[in-house]
C-alpha cells in the first residue's frame, strides 16, 4: 500500500487515513470465542495469502531488485523496516521459494496469490518455479493482477486467458471445488477503470476479484476484496458486502493483516502506520475477519495481506532477531506471543495456523 506502490507504479496509499491497534484490541477482547484448535498439519484452500516474487540478488538476478528502494545499499540496508531471516534474498532462488512454501504450509495457508505484472514481466517468469515449488508443499497459487502500464478490462480478461493456458494444467495451480473448479484472478486498483463488461465472459471459468468494498462497483466480477490492512485494522462492519455477495453469487475475501509500516520504503511519506502490538493487532483482525459476514458468519475466503511485503511491514514471513545494525536499525518480532529469542522468528507463521485453524471450524459449522 505505500505510495510508490514498491516503484512500480500508482500508489498503495490505504483507503482509508487511521487505524489503532489498541481499538483492535479491546475488539479482541469483547469477541474471542474461538473453538479448540486441531492438531493438524493440513492447509486451508480458503485462506489466502498475497505473495511478492520480485525481489532480486546478485546471486540469481544478477543485482538487487527491490531491496534498494529508499536508496539504500543491501545486503545489510534494505527497504524495510524489518529484516528477513533469509537475508535480501532472490525470488529466482530456488532454494528460498522452497522454504518460503515450507513456511507457508507451516502457516496453514493453502493458497498463495502472486503479484503479477504482465505478461513477460519479472513476477511472470518466477511463476513455473513457484508453482513447483508449491506443488511440493501441496499448495495452490492464485494471481494478483498489478496495474502495470497499459492495463484495460480487456488486457485483463487476455491475462486471465493467457495464465489460465499457460499454467491451468499444473498441480499447483488453484481452482476452487466449491466454486466449479474455477481460478481465482485478484485485480489490484480495480477502481482505476470504469467499465469492466469484457471480463463478463470469463465467469464460467474464472473467479476475478475486484478491490473494493463499493458493492455498486462489482459488475462482471466473480468477487470482491479490500488488501487494505489499514482499514482492516479499524475493524470495518463488513456484513453488508458479505449479505451481497451471497445474493449474488459472488466470493467475498476480506483482507487484513498483522500491521502496517513503510517509512524506509518511502521516506517522508504520511501513510498510518499500524502497529503489530506484539501480535494483538493480528489476534484482533483475524477474530474480526472470522464473525464479520453476515449474521456473524464467516465469509468463503480470507485473503492475508501479506506473506513478504516487507517495504510495507505487513509481512508475517521470518524476520530474524539478530539483524544488521547498520546503516539503519531494525525490528524484530521479540514479544510477539509473548515469544523471545529463535522461537519469535516464526511468531506469525504459528500464529496463523492457529487462526486458520480456528476460521475452518466455524466454516465447518456454518
């Protein structure tokens, strides 16, 4: 969401100006009513995650990609305000997709939706590795569809054609049962173009997701989102998108995520910060998330913002504890969960699961 939506184009900028994690947490303390979690190493293909493959190193890529942004020099200075346990790695590395999909089925997440900016773009030529790399976790991949430049309704209903041939034969790539086996298309700053009757066709094959919660705006969409955890974090009554959702057919993914910082990305910029809370700000959105539909029931999917988009601190993917002390300084999840040491580093994967865990039982009884 930050400004410079990472230097690749119109902005991230949240939707709404305030978020406060201590609102979020007395929410959490007024509506935990969670089941007892399952032993379990399943994943759920309800739950979604957003997934960044366009980070470079001089190892694959051959110079940084991304890791740069707010001019600084990695490995040691990076674009965040934390600092991944892998380093300023390579989304071409093979060996870290593979962790980052252990991690993810660590986390419980069945289905992880890739940034993706065009065909032939950076993000398009990691998608055969990530999609291998994911079948080996037994994971699913969705797609994020970026505003790259030039986009249209009908560049876009083209892409969901192209992806669909292209990778609609892998074992990794998502199609929804419950949903007549169709993918899933999340379109990223939908609102930018007014008429969207090109991707009208595309419904009996494809579930394509517009970012709003305008439900006056889903026209020839299969469903709707927000990826805006800065909203999320206010706890937003979100019954009513839920209500026309199910009336008309459509999915509904409420987003949200464990905080929110992009000052190093984008120095000087006046986006809210929301703070993690040493997790409460998670615990509370997730618990939101689960009784937010209609009724209080929970919606068909979730969709988590973020995995690894670490310029805007949304992450829950590792960050070490023992990071470099300069040229800047750097934050840690010490606390989180009440975790310290080696066990914080995957505060947010465990923590996760233990809400994946809990959102699958109420959807199991629903």
């Amino acid at each position: 969401m930050s400004p410079t939506r990472s230097g690749r184009g119109p902005t991230r900028r949240a939707l709404l100006t305030a978020a406060a994690a201590a609102g979020a947490a007395a929410a959490l303390g007024t509506t935990a009513r969670a089941a007892t979690p399952r032993a379990t190493a399943e994943t759920s293909t309800d739950v979604h995650i957003f997934y960044y493959p366009w980070y470079g190193s001089p190892k694959a890529n051959g110079s940084y990609r991304h890791w740069p942004q707010g001019n600084l020099t990695p490995p040691d200075g990076i674009s965040s305000n934390f600092y991944p346990v892998l380093g300023a790695y390579d989304s071409g590395d093979s060996a870290v997709v593979a962790q980052h999909m252990a991690w993810l089925r660590q986390a419980g997440t069945g289905v992880l939706v890739t940034s993706w900016w065009g065909r032939g773009s950076y993000e398009d030529q990691r998608v055969p590795l990530l999609l291998d790399r994911a079948a080996g976790q037994g994971l699913k991949v969705a797609f994020h569809i970026e505003p790259y430049t030039g986009r249209t309704a009908a560049s876009v209903a083209a892409d969901v054609r192209y992806l669909t041939g292209a990778y609609g034969g892998h074992a990794a790539y998502f199609r929804d049962a419950a949903h007549g086996d169709r993918g899933a298309f999340y379109v990223f700053q939908s609102l930018d173009i007014a008429d969207w009757s090109p991707i009208e066709q595309l419904k009996s094959d494809a579930i394509v997701l517009t970012q709003t919660t305008d439900v006056s705006k889903a026209a020839h969409f299969g469903g709707m989102y927000t990826y805006d955890g800065i909203a999320a974090a206010r706890l937003p009554d979100w019954s009513g998108v839920d209500r026309f959702c199910r009336a008309n057919g459509l999915v509904w993914s409420p987003s949200f995520g464990p905080g929110y910082l992009d000052d190093r990305a984008v120095p000087g910029n006046t986006t809210p910060t929301v703070e993690r809370a040493d997790g409460t700000t998670y615990d509370a959105v997730w618990q939101h998330a689960i009784t937010s539909g209609d009724g209080g029931a929970a919606p068909e999917w979730v969709s988590i913002t973020s995995f690894n988009e670490w310029h805007e601190g949304s992450q829950i993917e590792p960050a070490t504890g023992t990071p470099p002390t300069s040229p800047v300084t750097y934050q840690t999840y010490e606390g989180a969960y009440g975790r310290t040491g080696a066990a914080a580093t995957t505060a947010y994967l465990d923590r996760t699961r233990y809400w994946v865990e809990r959102y699958t039982a109420a959807r199991r009884g629903a």
